[in-house]
C-alpha cells in the first residue's frame, strides 16, 4: 500500500489525542470505536457552537476508515459544518494521524458525516438560533 505524503490542514483542530495502549484491539490497531468517538466528540464541538447550546448526534452519514491507527500517533480531528437545517447542523469530520517522529509523515486516516440535532434541557428538539 502507497502512502500519500500529506500535510496537515492549515486550520486549528477540533480535536487532538494520542491513543494509549489500552485503546488497541486484538491485533495491535487502535479500536475503530475508539476512533468513532473521538470523531463524534470533534464533530459535535461545531455543532454546539453554531447551536448555542446542548446537541445530540442523530444520524452518522457516512463513516469510512482510510488507515489504521497506532499507538503514539498524534490523531488530528478537523470539524467543519457542511449544512444547517431547522433543528440539525452536519459536520464532516477529517482525521489525521502524525507518526514516525524520526521521519514524520501525515496520513489521512478517516473521514466521516455525522448529524446532530440541538437540544433543549429536556432532552427535546429545538429550533436553532439565528446565526
């Protein structure tokens, strides 16, 4: 397999972790779940701001792993809203993965759509604010 030389976007993270070796499964790769919920928690951090307050994730749109992920990676999570209803922001959510600190290299190691619905303090649907 070709790995693409890439550089990190030119824009601060939503997110950014280091996966520990509690977080691997059984053949040495980090847990895609671990993955998906730092991907939910990166994407729900927009999706907050342009709500002004509580979301809920709704729906994941499209989930896809490009490269597994290590131990020691620096896993970048990159949010940006891509659509804005009534009551539901969708926020793609771009994942990177800086290793090898000898020679670094940056991967693109998952890409995904969620949807998330605001939420009022009852745990019910509300109209977003005016932005």
């Amino acid at each position: 397999m070709t790995v693409d030389r890439l550089t990190l976007p030119d824009r601060q993270p939503a997110l950014r972790v280091v996966p520990m070796p509690a977080d691997l499964n059984q053949n040495g790769d980090v847990f895609g779940g671990w993955v998906m919920a730092q991907v939910d928690v990166a994407g729900a951090i927009p999706a907050m701001r342009r709500a002004r307050g509580r979301v809920a994730t709704v729906s994941v749109n499209s989930f896809l792993f490009k490269q597994p992920v290590s131990v020691g990676d620096i896993v970048s999570l990159f949010a940006e809203i891509v659509r804005v209803g009534n009551t539901s922001v969708t926020v793609r959510v771009e994942v990177f993965a800086e290793r090898n600190y000898a020679h670094p290299v940056v991967v693109k190691v998952t890409e995904a759509e969620l949807t998330y619905v605001a939420i009022d303090d009852h745990g019910g649907k509300r109209t977003l604010p005016a932005q």
